[in-house]
C-alpha cells in the first residue's frame, strides 16, 4: 500500500496521481473518512465540487435552514473529546451557519484542507480488474489513480428538479433550495412562488413571507409538522453534556437512532384518550422531535394509534388556521410519521398572514411557467422569484449521478435499473474496493448521520487494514450476500406502515425511480450486524 502520492504519466496525455484511497465528496461523512484512513497512515485525496468543506451544509443555506434532528450538541462527531470541548453550540437547533462553521473549525482543527481538492467535479470512476484500482476523471482535468474508492456522496445531495411546461422560460430570479446561492437573496417588493412543502419549503416559507410582497405557496401533498421548539443551549447544559460526554457517546452508540435519549417503549393505545391527549398537548408545546422520543413506540407500526396522533395535529391545523378553506387544504391525508418528521417555526401561522397564498395543486395543478408568472387551472398568478423546494433524488441519486464502472465495465446505472443493489448499505456486487457512506441498504437518513458516517468509516477501515494484514487486494460482496441484505432491509421496513406513503424514502418523488423502500430502519442492530459480519471473517465478501 503506498503512503505518499506521486504525480506519474497516465499514458493518455495528463498526468496521473496515485493514493491509496480516493474520498469523494467533502461534507461530514467524506471530512471524518479523509481524517480516519490518514491517521490509519493511508495517503488520500478528496475531490469536492463546492468551494469549502461542509457538502449538503454548504449548500442548503436557504432562509430558514436548520438542523430538523434531536440536534445540538449531540449533531456532530464523537471520536475527539477535543473537538467537542472547544465547540459551544448556541442552538438546540442550530441553523445551517452554525453547522457549517463547526465543519469549518473541525476542518482547521484536523488540518483537513491540505488534502481536499475543491471546485473539483468527479465525472468517471472506473476499476481496472487487472491493477485492482480505481481511476477518477475530475472535471479539472486531473486524473487519480486508488486502491479503494470511498463514495461520500450525500444521501441528500442531488437536486430533485421539477419538469414543468415552459419553466426554464420563466425569466425572474429561480432559486432550488439545495442549491442556495452565498450571495444574499433579497425578497423586499417581490411576488415569490413556492413549489413544495417538505422540510425545506417548510422551514423557508415563513422566513420568505416575512420579507416578500406576497408569497404563493404551490403544495402538491399537504405535510404533518411539528413547532421545533428552538431554543438557546444552556451553558450549564453544555457543560454537563461536556463532563459526561463519554457517558452520552455510550448512549449514542447503543440506541437505535445514534442520539442519546431514551424513546418511550409505551404505546399509544395502552393509555387513555384522555392520557394520550395530554402526553400530546405537552410534546406539542414542548416542540422538537420529542413526538417521536417521548411519543408512544407504535405510532408508526399502528393503523389506530397513527390515525390517533394523525387527527390531534389535524386539529391543531384547524385550530391554528384561521381560515377554514386553507385549514382544509393544509389537511394532511396519509399516515402521520411515514414522510420525514418535520419541524418548523410558525410554519401554519404563515397562512394567517395577508400576503400567503395557499394553491392546492392536486385541485389546481400547475399548466405551465411564463416569462413572468405560473399559471393553474384556475387562473394566472404574477411572479418574480421562483423557489424549488422540490428536494433531492435522495439516497441513491449521487451514487447514480456519479455512476462508477465496476468490473468488466458494468456501470451502477446498469446494475441499479431495477434495484439499488447493495450488501450491508456499504458496497456493491461487481464495485470491488468501493464503498458507500450512507447508501442504500444502510440505516442512512434514519440515523444520527455524523455518528452513523463515523462507524461506517471506522467499520471500512478495519476492513482496509485486515486486507493489509492477509495480503488481500481487491475486496466485493456476493450477489447472494446483497439478495439476502435486500431481503433484511424490506422485512423490516414491511413491519411498519412507512412503505404505505409516497415519499422521497421510496423514492415516489422522483419519477421511474425504482418504487420501494430502500433504508435499513434498525440503526443500532445495523451496527451490530456489521461488527458481526467482521468478527466471522467477513461473511458474505469475497477477498482477491
Ligand atoms: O424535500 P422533500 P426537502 N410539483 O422531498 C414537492 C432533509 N432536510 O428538501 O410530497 C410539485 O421532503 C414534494 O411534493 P410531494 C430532511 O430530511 C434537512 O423539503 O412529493 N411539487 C414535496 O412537497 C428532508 O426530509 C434539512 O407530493 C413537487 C417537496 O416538493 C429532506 O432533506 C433541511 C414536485 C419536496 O419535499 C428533503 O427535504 C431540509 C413537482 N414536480 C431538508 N416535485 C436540515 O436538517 C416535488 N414536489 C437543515
């Protein structure tokens, strides 16, 4: 295994440089995987397309942005007591700044910069069976050779772009919340459109109506959402959290989601009506993602207990909104808790305001963009700024975009036409040397994903070094191993009613996206399980 990087001649023309492993992507999988393989005494290189590290916290930075987990300061890396004694979080909840700060001071801290290659596109990744190395073609120019390639891509990271009759005329200012530009967006005098209401249109339509002339909000699917209950992190709150920290990272490890509470084992229809109104009124006024820690553990397993929690938030809307016909409209219809949990802050207060509009698209649909406006089946609606909070082409969609060639020259897209085929969320029958942070198969969105990357990383680097040890080469699973992980993830999923809903976890947002759904939703079994597969010599991969 080489340790130092060598620019020689790729015998096409440009020069080539070698490491053992190439990252891609620089936000908090690909930060923590470039500091784990150097420590390991690997040379590394990481190509990022932004210009910082920081990857969906770089840009994500529409108004509103902030993190929608059980959040500070347990959002965040755990294997460096340093790292967490010299960062205060300010926020419960923090805002896309303060995460990407953070990033930013981890990065000076481990000195990662030296290593990352920003406003570097990855645009080919192919494996030469007979070198047993992969080669990555940068849109740069350059070239680089690696024994292993890690793909810290970002489960949420390809934009989802609306096809819409004549959009790309539309002449105003057009912004997608994933891709928020650094300058600063004035919304002062300007009739801003909205398409979706998932977490991102959610968060950003109350900070937008707060400036804008008027505001039109375009919902397809009405969402569920909870008050976020943001508030200030006490610095006695930081300080205990720091005195016991190993304590908390104990938890974290040892609970399903990766943060360190325990959920309440209760279920919902072992309680009054009475009782379960109160335990909701309380986590309602408390806010934050306490429905799903401290609300009952079958909400999402039980038609009845769904439908119980489904009508009480059904009628906090009525109860909040103060027109009755946008109340209607805003009535969400499928189960509660089987799209991703979002928080907000005012976001049903927003409709009570005089410069909101709320256009039910599955009564009104879009018929097409003009120059100057958008225009429904009921009539035409004069625009200048147009926001796509439209989301991602998620958990799969930046593997895809990035589509490696594996053995024989078989791409991914060719592999996953039917499919996300994968062995334990972290590799792919025919991709030898390449895995995945987050991918398909894996717990992923359903995790705290910094601690969920770390273990992932730690995992594939004793990987690496047991290869080292026995002389191994080139490392992929079986097909049968990635039949029978495919079987796992969809028993699981099948125990509970999340697979019922269209949702960006089934991949319904994305049309001929294949339909099912593709997380792992044991996050702590996930990890036992794949210790277990190292402890039996890792069962299911065959080593060259
Ligand atoms: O994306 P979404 P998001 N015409 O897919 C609608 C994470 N996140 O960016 O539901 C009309 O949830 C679509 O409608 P429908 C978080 O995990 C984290 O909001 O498909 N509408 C939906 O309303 C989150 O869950 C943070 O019918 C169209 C919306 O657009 C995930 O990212 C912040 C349409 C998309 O909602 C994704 O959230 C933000 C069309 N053609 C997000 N296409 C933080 O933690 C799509 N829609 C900071």
């Amino acid at each position: 295994m080489e340790t130092t990087s060598k620019a020689q001649p790729s015998g096409e023309g440009g020069s080539i440089e070698h490491y053992d492993a190439v990252i891609i992507g620089a936000g908090f999988s690909g930060m923590y995987a470039l500091h784990h393989l150097r420590e390991m005494g690997l040379s590394v290189r990481v190509y990022d397309g932004a210009s910082g590290v920081g990857g969906t916290w770089w840009y994500n930075r529409y108004p509103g942005a902030r993190v929608d987990a059980p959040g500070s300061p347990f959002y965040c890396y755990t294997f460096s007591e340093e790292l967490m004694k010299e960062w205060d979080w300010a926020e419960l909840q923090a805002d896309q700044s303060a995460v990407l700060d953070y990033l930013e001071f981890v990065a000076d801290r481990l000195d990662l910069r030296r290593d990352i290659q920003f406003e570097t596109w990855v645009q080919d990744a192919r494996y030469d069976e007979s070198l047993q190395r992969w080669t990555v073609d940068t849109s740069t120019g350059l070239r680089a050779s690696a024994q292993f390639l890690i793909c810290a891509v970002g489960a949420l990271s390809t934009t989802n772009m609306p096809d819409i009759p004549g959009i790309l005329d539309f002449a105003g200012e057009c912004y997608h919340t994933g891709r928020w530009p650094h300058e600063p967006v004035s919304f002062q005098g300007k009739r801003v459109a909205v398409i979706g209401t998932g977490s991102s249109g959610i968060q950003s339509i109350p900070e937008i109506a707060k400036e804008a002339d008027h505001v039109t909000v375009l919902q397809r699917t009405p969402q569920f959402t909870f008050p976020c209950g943001n508030r200030p992190v006490k610095p006695e709150d930081m300080s205990e959290a720091r005195e016991n920290w190993d304590t908390y990272v104990a938890k974290m490890y040892a609970s399903p989601a990766g943060f360190p509470f325990d959920m309440n084992v209760r279920k919902a229809l072992d309680d009054t009506p009475e009782q379960r109104r109160a335990l909701y009124e309380a986590l309602w006024q408390r806010g934050g993602v306490d429905f799903l820690i401290d609300g009952y553990s079958d909400i999402t397993t039980s038609e009845e207990a769904n439908a119980w929690l489904a009508d009480f938030c059904r009628d906090k809307i009525r109860e909040i909104v103060r027109d009755p016909e946008t109340a209607r409209k805003l009535m969400p219809d499928h189960f509660i808790l089987t799209k991703r949990a979002i928080l907000d802050s005012g976001y049903y207060e927003t409709f009570n305001r005089d410069n909101v509009t709320l256009v039910d698209l599955r009564e009104d649909p879009i018929e097409r963009f003009t120059p100057a406006s958008v225009i429904t089946r009921s009539g035409e609606h004069p625009i200048d700024m147009l926001v796509l909070a439209t989301g991602f082409d998620a958990i799969s969609g930046s593997m895809l975009r990035l589509n490696p060639k594996g053995r024989g020259g078989e791409s991914l897209k060719e592999r996953w036409q039917d499919r996300f085929h994968n062995y334990l969320g972290l590799s792919v029958a025919g991709f030898p040397n390449m895995f995945m942070i987050h991918g398909p198969g894996s717990p992923g969105v359903f995790y705290n994903m910094p601690l969920g990357a770390e273990r992932q990383m730690n995992w594939i680097g004793n990987l690496i070094s047991d290869m080292k040890e026995r002389g191994m080469r080139a490392v992929e699973p079986t097909t049968e191993s990635e039949e029978k992980w495919d079987n796992v993830v969809a028993e699981k999923a099948h125990s509970t009613l999340l697979p019922r809903t269209d949702s960006w976890w089934t991949g319904a947002n994305v049309p001929g996206k294949p339909r099912y759904f593709s997380v792992y939703l044991d996050g702590g079994g996930y990890h036992q399980i794949i210790s277990d597969v190292a402890t039996k010599g890792y069962e299911g991969f065959v080593f060259k």
